[in-house]
C-alpha cells in the first residue's frame, strides 16, 4: 500500500475506531495512539503496510496525533 493512501485509511479508521470502542464521550486529548495502533494491527494490517522513513506506526501516530489535535504531546 502506498503511504498517501495508508493515510487516507488511517485517518477515516481512526474515527471508526473511536466509534466502535465506545469512545466518543471521551476527551480527544484522553485518546491513546498506541490503543489505536494495536486495534489497527488486529483489523486492517494492511494500512501499516507503508514505507516511511521513520517507520510505518511513527507516521501513523502522527497521523492519529493530528485527527484528535494531540499534536501539542510531541
């Protein structure tokens, strides 16, 4: 999969996550990247599947960090 269609994937998936996890009440700042990651790893590897030069869960982190304004944690 190429990066900028991972991206697109990541960051739609990220809201399903918070949806299906029953998330939706909880503060965008309380989300947790790595909880997303592992839910990703177990239901669409795929989107992990990317070339990046820091590492395909960094940018994907990053990503997350961006659809839930955490950008200040970094």
């Amino acid at each position: 999969m190429k990066k900028d269609e991972a991206e697109v994937g990541v960051r739609y998936l990220s809201h399903v996550w918070r949806n299906q996890g029953g998330l939706e009440k909880v503060s965008s700042d309380n989300l947790n990247a790595y909880d997303f990651i592992a839910w990703l790893r177990s239901n669409q590897p795929k989107y992990l599947s990317f070339r990046d030069a820091v590492g395909s869960e960094e940018t994907v982190e990053r990503w997350f960090a961006q659809e839930f304004r955490q950008t200040w944690k970094y």
